[in-house]
C-alpha cells in the first residue's frame, strides 16, 4: 500500500513539475523569438505623461482635468495636414456610435485665436491651452480619463487604426 501511494505522489510531483518548467521554455522561448507582440496600432507615450504635467486647460470650462476618454490633435501650424486630420477625427467620432458620448475631441495649436473662426465648422472640437507646449510633439493623442496619455499617431495617420485602438480601449475600459 505504501509503495502504490508513493507512486501516484511522485507521479503528481512530476506532472507540476513539467508544467512549470514547460511554461518556463514557452516563456523564454516567446521572449527572445519577439513573440510578445502588442495589438495596437499607436505608440505608447514614454515616459508616461498626464495633462496636469503638460498643464492642460480646457478652454471655458476652467478646468483642467479630463473626465472622459479624449482624441486630442497637436498641431504647431495647421496646414492641411492638421486640417485633414481634424476631419478624420470628426468621422471618427462620429463612427464610435453609442460609445461617441464617452469620448471628447481636443485641439491646440498656434493662435487659436485666429483659427476659431475656421474651428467653430466642428462642433465638439474644444481647444486645450497648455502651460508646457514644448514636451508635447505634433500628433493625435488618446487621452484616458485619468488624464494620462495613452496613445500617440502621427498627425498624418490613417483613422481606421486610431477608431481600432480606441474602441478596444473603451471596450476595455472601466472608467470613462
């Protein structure tokens, strides 16, 4: 009896032994091979950086802290880059469907003053002021509701991998 209880105890010992040994080799196998790979489209921001670093300020409302999910465009001079991808975002928006409430559109750029005759054509598009305008590149950022930068695209990105990333984000997403 002793030797059948012996068995069966080196046998369960054995089997955990190989599974974790096997998930260590997968492991470090994927690791090295680069089969860690990451399903977004963006770039993380690095190092992480929120908006009350950048010193955001939201223009008439006062505040400075986002509440929602943010597509927010950088732009140092609007061309028609800037223009082109201030339209895609509005497409963009408004293809969120049931999720467009949860996310807000954001521009800064160079005199706003003068470009708010040309921005009031795109209701919902709020221009953010900042106090730290030189840590920021041109671009479209996502921005979560915590106020941390998420994601970055180049301001001449294709909109279909940006509404990708941030339909999976708010899928994901709890906050916001």
């Amino acid at each position: 009896m002793k030797s059948a209880s012996r068995t069966q105890l080196a046998i369960i010992v054995l089997i955990a032994a190989l599974s974790l040994a096997g998930s260590y080799v997968l492991f470090f196998y994927a690791q090295s091979s680069g089969g860690f790979v990451t399903t977004n489209h963006g770039e993380f921001v690095a190092p992480p950086t929120t908006v009350q670093q950048l010193g955001w300020n939201i223009e008439g409302s006062g505040s400075s802290s986002p509440t929602r999910w943010w597509l927010w465009i950088v732009a140092s001079r609007c061309d028609e880059v800037c223009r082109g991808t201030i339209k895609n975002m509005r497409a963009l928006h408004i293809l969120l469907n049931k999720e467009a409430g949860r996310v807000r559109r954001g521009f800064t750029g160079p005199g706003q003053e003068a470009l708010t005759a040309w921005l009031s054509d795109y209701p919902g598009l709020i221009q953010v002021g900042l106090m730290d305008r030189a840590s920021v590149a041109d671009g479209i950022y996502i921005v979560d509701p915590n106020g941390n930068l998420v994601l970055f695209y180049p301001l001449d990105t294709d909109p279909k991998p940006v509404l990708e990333d941030l339909k999976k984000l708010l899928k994901m997403s709890q906050i916001g």
